[in-house]
C-alpha cells in the first residue's frame, strides 16, 4: 500500500446498520456529497466600519445521494419505501469506506441517523440498453471520519502504554 499516493474514487464499500440486508445492498456505482460546512455569523465590531467578524456557529452537512443498479427485493430499498410510502422513519447508521486495492479501509465516514429522504429512478428508453439507475438521497445529522491515520495514533497510544 503507497501511503504517498492520493487514493482512487472508484473501490468503495457502503453498508447499511440495516436487518435483513442482501449482497446487493454492498454494491453502489457513485456516492456523493460528503460536505461538511461551518455556518458562520457576522458580527460588527462597535467603532470599526473596517471590517466584520466571522464567528463560528454550528456545522452543516449535506444530503448524502447513492447511485446503483435497480435491485428487486432489497433490504435498502424495503428501508426507504417504508419511509416514503408509509411514513415510517427508522434512522440508520451508515458506513462509507474508500478502500485500497488490498480491500481495506483508507478512510471512512460514519454517518448518523441517516433517513431516506428522496429516491428517484433513472429514465425508461426504449432506444438504449441501459441499466436501470436507482438514486437515494438520505439526510442525517452528522458524520464522523475514520481514517488510517487514528490507527496509527490509537497504535502509537497503545505501546507506548506497555512496558516490558
């Protein structure tokens, strides 16, 4: 594994905190919109029209949007008809990874309470021989980022613990 090489977008793993799940509920072609922005709010300082502070607020995070192929009898799909159709929300924890050609995690995003929040299928064309495009857009509260890099300081805390 090259550490010194920024890593490829195209071998990724996406797992849902969901029950009953099927094998193809691991496989998304795109995943999008891991964002995460700082709100901030001006603040004038009395006596000085020069300039205005920014002072941080609260974070803000984007809709996360999945891309895959149209799956009959998924646990995902199950998952967000249950949402759109019945209007019975059940927040789930999900689990995006970028993996490296070995298959293991460089860097992943832990969402929180992700919700299905639109689900839109690609365009029917008689004219073409494509497959099928299911999006799922989901909203949720926050996400954490675990990357290789707190192995190595949860590694370097660990030994230096022990003592021989």
């Amino acid at each position: 594994m090259d550490f010194f090489a920024p890593p490829v977008g195209f071998h990724f793993l996406v797992v849902f905190e969901l029950f009953p799940q099927t094998p193809q509920d691991f496989r998304f072609q795109e995943v999008s919109g891991l964002d995460v922005e700082i709100e901030m709010e001006p603040i004038k300082e009395g006596g000085q029209n020069r300039f205005t502070h920014q002072l941080p607020v609260r974070n803000r995070y984007t809709d996360i949007t999945l891309k895959r192929g149209l799956f009959i009898g998924s646990g995902i799909t199950l998952w967000c008809k249950n949402a759109i159709e019945d209007f019975l929300f059940v927040p789930t924890n999900v689990l995006i990874s970028l993996l490296s050609p070995e298959h293991l995690p460089l860097q992943s995003w832990y969402v929180i309470n992700a919700v299905p929040k639109k689900i839109q299928v690609s365009n029917f064309n008689a004219m073409e021989n494509s497959v099928v495009v299911e999006s799922l857009v989901l909203s949720y509260n926050y996400f954490t980022t675990i990357g290789v890099e707190s192995l190595f300081s949860g590694a370097a805390s660990v030994g230096a613990s022990i003592s021989i």
